[in-house]
C-alpha cells in the first residue's frame, strides 16, 4: 500500500477526529500528503494538520459540512 499513495495528495472527510483523523495519520505515514475537512471543531483539526507535519508531510485543513 505505502509504495501506491506515496508522494500523492490523499483528501479525508472528517479527519479532525475519530476513524477520520486515525486514516489521516496512517496516510501521512506511508508518504502522502493530506488534506482534511471538518465541521466545527477547528482546534482538533489544526492539531491533526501540525500531527500530520511533524511526520514530514504537508496538510491543511478545510471547513466543510457535506450534509
């Protein structure tokens, strides 16, 4: 799996918590850069994004509610 997302930009919905910030963190570590969208809770999704950098990847985080 690692040697398929290498280098590639993945997007998780979700990903400031739960299953979501798990797959986010797994992602960054096979090497893949990471975008994450959230709903409301910006503090836990910008201390995902800083998670995310610290293992040498890039990451934003977006807000959005695909309801």
């Amino acid at each position: 799996m690692e040697k398929l997302i290498n280098g590639k930009i993945a997007l998780v919905t979700g990903g400031s918590r739960g299953l979501g910030k798990n797959e986010a963190l797994q992602l960054a570590d096979f090497g893949s850069d990471v975008i994450i969208t959230y709903r409301s809770k910006k503090e836990e999704a910008e201390q995902v994004v800083r998670d995310i950098e610290a293992k040498g990847q890039q990451a934003m985080a977006l807000q959005l509610d695909i309801a």
